[in-house]
C-alpha cells in the first residue's frame, strides 16, 4: 500500500505512470521539507532516489538529516550563473527569488528575510546528469517558473515527466502561458491538469500519457501519509479529542465520587428521618394519650369544683346563719345583763337562755337540728353517687380542723345506724354538741349547766 504525502497527490500520478521502473531518479527543485507535502518521499520508500535543489538553509538541513544518501544542493535555480537575491517567508512554502512578490507579501504582513543564494541554470543542473535517465523533473519555485525554464537551453537532457507548478502563488489563476510555449518546443506533450499543476510527458516516451487522465482515485491503492496537512489536523483533532476525553473523564469520575458521597449522605439522611418518625409516632401516642389523661383530669376537676362550690356556698350560708345566731343571742345576752342588774326578768332570762342554748346545740327536735338533718342526708346522697367528689370534700374538711371536728362529732353523734353520711368515714355520724361547748356557754351566759333537754 502506497502512502501518499505530496501536496496535492502528484506523487500518485507520477507513480501510476512510473512505477514500472525499479530504482529510478528524479530531480526536485523548490524540494523544501523531506517529508511534508514532498512528492519525492513515496518514490524514496520504493527505493529511487534522486536530487533536491533547495535554497533554503534550515529546509536543505533537513533534507540533509533525512536523505543523506541523496544530493542537496543549496541553490537557486535562474536565468543566471552566480549569485541571486531570496526572499524567505519563513516556513509559509511561499519563500522565492521574486522581488515583486516578495513586496506583496510584505505589504500583506508577511516577515521577509532577504539573503544572498548561489543561483545555477537549469541547463547546468541538468548536464550534470547528461549520462542517465531522469523519470521525472518537478519545478516549484513560488513564481519563478519562467525563469528556471528559459535556463533550459542549451541541454538537451530531457527528462521523462515533467511537472510544473501553473497558478500564482496562493491562487487558482493560471499563468503557464509565460512558459508552456517553451515547454512545448522541447518537446513534451501536456497530458494532466491537477488543479494546481501541469504534467507533460516528453515526446520519446509518449506511451506513458495514457496513465494520466483521470486524478487520484481507490484504484491507485494508497493511503495519506502522517505529513500530510489534513492528516496533521486529524492527529490534531485526535489529539484534542483525547485530551477532552481525560478532562472529562477526569470530570466524570469526580462526579462519581461526588454523587457516591452524596449518595451515601442522603442514606444516612434516610436512616435518620426513619428514627425521626419512629420517635413521631411514639411522641404522638404519648401525646395522644396524656391528652386523653388530661381531659379526664379536666372533667373530674370540673364536677369536683363544682361540687366544692356548691358545698362552699351551703358551708358560706349555714356560717352566716349562725353569725346572725350569734348576733342574736349576744344581744339577748345584753338584755339578760340588764334585767338581772334591774332583779327583773329573772323567770324570762332562764327560759330564754334555755331556749338559745336547745336553738345553738342543735337539741333533738329544734329548727337547726332538723335543717342539718336535711342538709346531711341531701349531702350523703350526693356523695355517694361520686366517690371522687367525696374524697375531695374528706381532703378539704382536712384543711380546716374545726369543720373537720364538726364533720366528725356530727357523725360520732348520730343515732342512727343507717345514716347516709356513714359514706364519707365508715361510722355513725351524731350531732349533739361537745359537753366542752355547752360549758363555753354556760360560762358565757352565767348560769349552771343543765343536762341536755332532748324536746329543745
């Protein structure tokens, strides 16, 4: 398989024509690189070898590095012997002998290194290889075309094929007309137009012009050399895409640590919100539960507060009862003083003290006694229908003794065995009055205790 590096594929034309010809030689002038865009490269591979003409010094290094087994001549080729004026244009490939094109490179910004070369005709160049076949001859000298043909004469050295580059510089306008009538003349036949170069074969070996015809196809059977400018820019692109590729899988892999640490997060966060909710849900049955709690204590504190208000206001009333007693019976006490200190009264004041004193002690029979008979019962009844109720009333009794004392002398007292209010201690209540009180009043009204009159 051939590979393919010239310029514009005139190695594979040259090489359809020519490739029955075994260890071949050629002549390049305006050669420069030995590898890029050369046309001599495939025909080196195969084994030919031949002359480069270049004037260029760092391109004739290289062809030096790279053929050394072929002849470099740092040369420009011209009308004239001797020394010539070059314009190098760096590695641009449009460095020439041309003032003229050298000042329109310039006035476009081009860099121009203007040095003196060695210049040859071509007649010279090619009487030095008067005794042996030239395969091909190819001229590219960027504009200086004319020049290096009008050299020719008088050889009469012809090579087999020759090529020449048709366009100016960096142009598809043609401008052979200045040297293909020269051409001619010497005998060649033009047999291929590339787009950019003109073939000819020379009139002794016209059966090779049936070669040309039609341009480079799959038949030819080659492939693009590395040198070749679309495959440096392939390898470029290549080069670009697999640096893209490692910065992206640079990223990516950033990106899979990122997501695992993240997926691992949001486990933990999961596993977390499980436990949040387990402690919710028993948070919020505990909640649920003490309210319900909450909302029996709340009733049971309502009935009892009740029950408690109610007792207070029969409490408040039967205390206001006996302070209007009281009142009562100090005034009477102040009327006895009177009629005891005037000796009257004496009969009345007995009687009346009697008759306080069955009214205060709550005596079987009088008005308080059976008040509080009904009181108690009505009292009994009620509690025993609400237990709570009845504790609460034992608890608050608790907190004020003499009510406690009167609660207990009550029940201490009563004489019968199926009282209602034995619900609240579990015995018989009573009430007659403590034999202590009876003296308080005996005391306070001066007159000697009795024994207690049951029908008072």
């Amino acid at each position: 398989m051939l590979i393919s590096n010239a310029q514009n594929f005139e190695d594979v034309i040259l090489w359809r024509a020519l490739k029955h010809v075994d260890s071949g030689f050629y002549i390049d002038i305006g050669a420069q690189d030995p590898s890029d865009d050369s046309v001599s490269l495939l025909f080196y591979e195969q084994g030919w070898r031949g002359i480069h003409v270049e004037p260029s010094e760092e391109y004739a290094l290289k062809l030096r590095s790279a053929r050394p087994d072929e002849e470099i001549i740092e040369a420009l080729v011209g009308a004239e012997e001797g020394v010539s004026t070059f314009f190098e244009i760096g590695t641009s490939g449009l460095s020439t002998g041309s003032e003229a094109l050298a000042n329109k490179y310039r006035d476009a910004g081009w860099t121009i290194n203007r040095s003196e070369k060695s210049s040859i005709r071509l007649a010279s160049l090619l009487e030095r290889y008067w005794d042996r076949d030239i395969h091909w001859l190819k001229i590219d000298v960027e504009g200086m075309e004319a020049d290096v043909i009008n050299s020719w004469h008088p050889s009469n050295v012809r090579p087999w094929i020759l090529v020449v580059e048709s366009t100016v510089p960096n142009s598809q306008i043609q401008d052979h007309h200045m040297w293909d009538p020269v051409v001619l003349d010497l005998g060649y036949i033009f047999v291929y137009f590339d787009g950019l170069n003109r073939f000819y074969v020379h009139s002794s070996h016209s059966e090779l012009a049936d070669c040309f015809g039609p341009g480079p196809n799959v038949f030819d059977r080659f492939i693009l050399g590395a040198s070749r400018q679309y495959f440096h820019q392939l390898s470029l692109q290549l080069l670009h895409s697999e640096q893209d590729n490692s910065r992206l899988q640079i990223r990516l892999d950033a990106t899979a640590d990122e997501v695992r640490q993240r997926d691992e997060q949001l486990a933990s966060l999961q596993a977390a919100t499980r436990v949040m909710e387990r402690q919710s849900e028993a948070l919020a049955t505990e909640i649920a539960q003490k309210s319900q709690k909450l909302a029996e204590h709340e009733a049971t504190y309502r009935s009892t507060l009740t029950t408690v208000e109610r007792l207070s206001s029969a409490l408040a009333a039967e205390i206001a009862e006996k302070k209007q007693k009281i009142a009562e019976l100090e005034l009477t006490q102040s009327e006895l003083g009177r009629l005891r200190s005037s000796g009257r009264g004496q009969s009345s004041a007995a009687w009346l003290i009697q008759g306080a004193s069955a009214w205060l002690l709550l005596k079987p029979g009088s008005r308080p006694r059976r008040l509080a008979g009904r009181f108690a019962r009505a009292s009994a009844a009620y509690l025993r229908e609400r237990p709570r109720a009845k504790q609460v009333v034992i608890t608050l009794t608790k907190l004020v003794p003499p009510a406690q004392a009167i609660l207990y002398r009550f029940a201490a007292q009563t004489s019968d065995p199926q009282s209602e209010l034995d619900v609240l201690t579990g015995r018989q209540w009573y009430l007659e009055p403590e034999p202590s009180m009876q003296k308080k009043w005996a005391t306070l009204l001066a007159i000697r205790p009795s024994a207690p009159r049951a029908d008072r």
